[in-house]
C-alpha cells in the first residue's frame, strides 16, 4: 500500500469527522465483519433521567428517592447523577458516610443513619442475600420491557423500592446500523445493562445479536471470545468501562463525546458522537484501499 494514498484517505476522514490515529489503521478496518456496539452513550444519548418511583407496599416513595439521590450523589455514573439530580430537585440532600463504588453492579453507603444499597437485582441478591418483593418485579419487568433501566433501592436489610431510569436512543442509530449491515458487517449490542432493556433497544435500531448483563471487567472478554469464533471485530464504544475491549478489538472506534481513557485505547474517533460516522469510516477504508490496488 502506498502511503501516500493512505494519507489522502486519512485526510478525507478528517472532513467526515473521522480521526484516524495513524494511517496503517484503514488497512484493518477494510477487514472487519463484526461490529461490536456498547449501548449506553453509544446507541443511546446517555443522558437518564428518573421516569418513576415505585415504593413496595408500606414503603415511602420519597423516602426512597431521598436516600437513593443522597447515595447516588456520590457516584459518577450517568444512572447515579440521573437519580441525585432529581432528588435534589425534590429536597435538600443528605451526607453520605462509607461510600462505596461496586463497578456495574451499584452503591453502597450510609445515609442518616441507614444503610443504603442501589443497583441491579442480581447484585443485591447475590452478594446481600436480599430478596424483591412481588409488586416491584412487575413494576421492574414493565419498565424493563419499555427499555428502561430499573435501580433497586434496599435499606435497613430490606428491598423497599425502585427508581426507573431512562435514556434516550440517539435519532442516527437506526440509519447507522442499517449502513453497517448494507456494507455486510452484523452488529452486536454489548452491555452491563439488563437483558430486556438492551433487547428493546436492539429491537429499534435493528440488532439481533445481544450480550447483556456483561461485568466492566468481562467486555474485552466477550470481544476475544468473537474473535476467538475466527471474526474479525471492530468495538464502539464511549466509556471507561469499555477501553480494554476497544484495545483488544481488531479495530477500535470511540465516540468523541466520550471519555478519554476510551479516546486513547481507539484506533479511530467518530469526533461528532454520530454512529454514521462508523459506517463512513468503513467506506473510506474500503475506497482507500480500492485505489491502492
Ligand atoms: P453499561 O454497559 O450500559 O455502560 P454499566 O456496566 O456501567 O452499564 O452498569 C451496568 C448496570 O449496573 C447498570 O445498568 C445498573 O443496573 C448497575 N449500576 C452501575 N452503576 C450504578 C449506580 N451508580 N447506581 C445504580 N446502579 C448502577
Ligand atoms: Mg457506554
């Protein structure tokens, strides 16, 4: 190949708001047939919001949002922020003691005086031996099945309530992974997030193929074991969470509304956050390489 060539290539996908980080890279995106997309702030906009409260029977709704938002005040999460933010809407916070991250899994920490837990079910039930009561799994499943994320609240030894989140699926995805299967790649969405919730997101912007309820520590895991299948992957993605599968990928994209740890383990930046930019890459590439021949 020549280099020149891949310099023009290179410099065309600069104006399509593609930043290549070395020439040699198109040469491994004209080989990709997998891509490998995370949902949260790639698919969607990663922007939640709080969409319901639900108390179990006797419990406080308030109280809930309260002691979730003052816990979740310490968390960096978009989930964390998204819940904090409303219960700071709603009345003044309180302090938390004993703060403690568990990676996509949830919180931990004190609240006046109680001992509070947000995150998914799996993680409460598992490693608190806490169990959910039946009116919030209907309540959890039906949002669930709307694509929206439940946040189960436990105090005082005891499930009491969920907080709903929702995020918003970004208005270019669908005409973005109808692009990347049109150029024969088949997308793959990849998530921490529950298994209904990335199925209904799947389902509107057309993936069939869903990993979900995959632990930070297990993406790059998921990417070796597609390529281990004998395919060869690209990986978009956005944050922390996802910059050692970017790196193991066979190409790496990540959003340039991102974090930078995902930035700096990628081959390629879609610098405007649109998922058309990916398919638009692969294009360059493959014109690229078609003019070296
Ligand atoms: P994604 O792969 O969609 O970016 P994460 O791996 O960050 O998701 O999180 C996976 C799941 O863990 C979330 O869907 C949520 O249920 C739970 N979780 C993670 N962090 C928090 C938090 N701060 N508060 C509540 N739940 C959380
Ligand atoms: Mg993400």
């Amino acid at each position: 190949a020549t280099p020149t060539a891949l310099l023009v290539g290179t410099g065309r996908g600069a104006q399509l708001g593609i930043l290549i980080k070395g020439p040699q890279i198109l040469e491994s995106t004209r080989r990709v047939d997998t891509v490998v997309l995370d949902k949260t702030g790639t698919v969607t906009t990663g922007r939640m919001a709080v969409a319901a409260v639900h108390a179990a029977d006797g419990g406080s709704e308030d109280e809930a949002l309260h002691l979730a938002g003052s816990l979740e005040h310490a968390s960096e999460h978009p989930i964390g922020r998204a819940v904090a933010d409303r219960a700071a809407a709603t009345g003044a916070l309180s302090p938390v003691e004993s703060f403690e991250n568990h990676g996509g899994r949830g919180v931990s920490g004190v609240v006046d005086g109680h001992a509070v837990l947000a995150g998914r079910l799996s993680w409460l039930r598992d490693e608190w031996s806490l169990t959910a009561p039946e009116s919030l799994r209907r309540s959890a499943g039906a949002a669930e099945a709307e694509g929206r994320t439940p946040v189960w609240i436990a105090w005082d030894g005891r499930i009491r309530a969920i907080v709903v989140v929702s995020d918003t699926i970004k208005d270019t995805s669908a005409s973005a992974i109808a692009d990347l299967r049109e150029l024969g790649l088949r997308p793959v969405l990849l998530t921490g997030d529950n298994r209904s919730a990335a199925e209904t997101v799947a389902k509107q912007v057309g993936i069939d193929e869903v990993i979900a309820e995959v632990l930070p520590a297990d993406k790059v895991d998921v990417v070796k074991r597609l390529q281990d299948e004998g395919r060869v992957v690209a990986m978009i993605g956005d944050g922390v969470n996802d910059a050692a599968a970017l790196a193991q990928a066979d190409l790496g994209l990540a959003m340039g509304t991102g974090t930078d740890v995902a930035i700096e383990a990628s081959d390629l930046t879609l610098v405007r956050g649109d998922l058309r930019a990916a398919p638009d890459a692969i294009r360059l590439a493959r014109a690229t390489l078609r003019t070296i021949k």
